[in-house]
C-alpha cells in the first residue's frame, strides 16, 4: 500500500520539537535553501514561543538559518560556512557569534562528513586524518585522536552526528515523498538518512517520479511549497534574486527589516506575524 505523506507547511513546522531540537537545513549557499519552511517555523516563534533552542546543522547556512538566528531562536550552529556568499556575511550570525550570544561548534567539510558517515554506519565515530597536526581539537574536546590498531598512526575521530528534523527542498516530489533535488545535491542525501525525521519541501507535486535521489521510505512528510526556495536559486526553475538578497543585507538592524520580512511572508503566501 502506499503511503500519502502529503501535509501542510504549518503541520510540518509542528513536527519540530518545542525545544532543544538539531534542526538541519538543506540545499548548498543560496541554491534551494527551504526558505519558506525557515519562514513559517519563524511565524510560529514569534506567535507562540517555539521552537527554541534550536542546533542549527547546515553543511552550510545562508539566509533561511539567518532569520532564525536573527529571531533569537538558535542556540548553536554546526556548519562549515554560514555566511551569503558575494553578497557578504551573515549579519544577524555575526552579530550573534561575536557578541557570545550563540555558540559555535567548530567544524569543517571534513568533520561533517565524518561524522555523518559515522551516523549511517551506525558507529559512534568515524576515523580521519583530518585535523591531525592542527590547533583544531582544541576547540572541540569532545573530539578525540585514536591509534589505527594496524599501522599505529593516530587518528582523528569524528563522534557520529545525527539530528532530530532534515528540512530538503526539492524540485519534484511525489506524494510517497520520492524527491528530485537536482544535480547540486551537497549532503542531502545523507541527511535524509541520518535524520529521525525528514520533511520534504518540493516546487511540485506530481503523482509519480521516474527517478529519485531522495527515496521515499526515508521520508516522513511531504508539503508542496512553490518557490519555496526564494530568494534562494532553484536551478533551473529560478535563479538567485541577487536584489532581495542584497536588501536583505543593508536593511538587517534597521527599522525597516520588519517591513522586508513581512514582504516576503507575503511573497511565499503566509500570514506575517508581526
């Protein structure tokens, strides 16, 4: 039998626990970030005081974990680059992180891919030369060097990295949650595998794929969000808009960020909240 995982954006939102959660993004930069997801679950803080404390995990993190933090909602952030790519940094996470406001976990490419790979293997960590002969476990104590039984070369281990909710935007989904994510797929794959619960966001939704890179037994709720990934590109559906982003770096801290928000819940048809 076949399973309808077909919900609306604010029952997905509900599925992110009230506190404390690791919440991961997908998409690569500012190429099909869950922008409209990231907005809804904004929406919900501000009406309701959840989710809280949230682990921002994002092999990297751009706009939809900067209005997140911007909110106040992020606790710590696991990533390799937070940040807008030409369009600068990340002013609501720099703000935050050089103010001591949020913690941030150490990590690079290597680290995070160690230790997802350590989560699928269903082993607590993953062995790496990676960080050897740099200052790098220091700013993580919780990472340790190990002896290769068989050479006696030390090693980095990489503990195992799971989260509790993978928010992927795709570009087709079919209502069983089989999703197309195209061919920029960073660690979404994975992430889908190593979540306890995945929730596709997707530009469409059609009765059935002839291909997936995201299957469906992985999935656990499927919602249909189109240009969902705005102002963030979706190749080849739609591109960057390089002006709302830039908008978005000059007015953050003013008075006039509000007013920019609510045009964007506008654009991705929510309610703003304010």
């Amino acid at each position: 039998m076949r399973t309808d995982k077909r919900i609306s954006l604010q029952q997905a939102v509900e599925r992110v626990p009230q506190a404390g959660a690791c919440l991961a993004f997908g998409g690569v930069t500012l190429y099909r970030r869950p922008m409209a997801f990231a907005l809804a679950l904004m929406a919900d803080f501000v009406r309701h005081g959840r989710p809280r404390d949230l682990t921002l995990l994002c092999f990297t993190a751009g706009l939809e974990s900067d209005i997140l933090v911007g909110q106040g909602m992020v606790s710590r952030v696991r990533s390799c680059y937070f940040g807008l790519e030409a369009f600068g940094l990340a002013p609501h996470f720099t703000q935050a992180a050089s103010g001591g406001k949020i913690e941030v976990i150490e990590e690079t490419e290597a680290s995070l891919a160690s230790g997802i790979r350590a989560a699928l293997a269903g082993v607590g960590f993953m062995p790496s030369t990676a960080w050897v002969g740099t200052d790098l476990p220091r700013l993580r104590p919780d990472v340790k060097v190990v002896v290769d039984p068989y050479t006696g070369e030390s090693l980095t281990a990489f503990p195992a990295i799971r989260c509790d909710v993978a928010v992927i935007h795709a570009l087709e989904a079919d209502p069983q949650g089989n999703a197309v994510i195209g061919g920029n797929q960073g660690v979404d794959p994975d992430l889908a595998l190593v979540a306890d619960q995945v929730i596709i966001t997707a530009e469409k939704i059609v009765p059935n794929l002839d291909k997936a890179d995201i299957v469906g037994p992985a999935v656990d709720a499927v919602v249909e969000a189109p240009g969902g990934a705005w102002p963030t590109s979706c190749h080849p559906l739609y591109p960057l808009d390089g002006e709302a982003t830039l908008e978005f770096t000059e007015v953050s801290g003013t008075d006039s960020y509000q007013q920019l928000l609510t045009s964007w819940f506008q654009r991705h048809r929510l309610d703003p909240p304010f």
